[in-house]
C-alpha cells in the first residue's frame, strides 16, 4: 500500500510480491506528456506527481508542492516484517533531452562546421 502523507490519503491496493514503482513529478511550468509502464500516452499537470506500481495508477496528478511538501522532498514507507523507511531529501532532478533536441544540436554543429569549413577553403583560394 502506498500513501500520499500530505493528503493522507492510501491507495486502493495492497501490492505483495515483487513490483517496480514508477514516478513522475512534472515542474516544467506546463502539461507534461510521459509514455506510461502500461504503454498508454499519460499526462501529469504542472506541479503535480504520478505514482505508478507497475502497470497500476496508484496515484494521479497529486500536488507537488503544497504548504508543507516541497517537490526537493520525498519519502517512502513501507511495513513488511517491521517497518522500514528510503528517504530522499534536497536532491536536484536534471532534464534529460528530448531526442528530438540532440538532433537538432547535431544538425546545427554540422551546418557550423559546414560553413567554417567553406570559410577555411574561400580564405585559402585568395
């Protein structure tokens, strides 16, 4: 079972076993579009987080930030045989490109070099 400790709200479901746990927290200042474990197009809306436990939606569009969560702030929880605690705390997250952005870079590095190396052969012709 998972819970949201700012709303204290649990998810619907009790998960044994083995699962992977998929989070999506969007900062970006606008809609973001993400490919889902389940395949499916999702969105997560500005200053909101997803929590998926693998194909599973446990947790939808739940605010990011709010009086006293911050998204630098983030904690899990679990009890099984006892209880135990990961806790992440002031950690950066760093945009990854787009693959669509590295091919724009490269294709903008090459039409530099192009046009230095069309400079280099104009200058040594005169």
């Amino acid at each position: 079972m998972f819970r949201n400790i700012d709303t204290l709200t649990n998810s619907a479901t009790t998960f044994t076993g083995s699962n992977n746990v998929f989070f999506v927290v969007n900062n970006t200042g606008s809609t973001f579009t993400y490919t889902a474990p389940n395949a499916t197009s999702e969105t997560a809306a500005n200053d909101t987080w997803d929590l998926w436990v693998g194909s599973n939606e446990v947790f939808n569009d739940q605010a990011a930030a709010t009086a006293t969560v911050a998204p630098t702030d983030f904690k899990l929880l679990w009890q099984a045989l006892g209880t135990a605690t990961i806790q992440f705390d002031n950690f950066t997250v760093i945009a990854i490109p787009e693959p669509s952005t590295w091919v724009t870079g490269a294709l903008a590095l090459g039409a530099l070099g192009f046009t230095q190396r069309r400079r280099l052969c104009n200058t040594l012709k005169h």
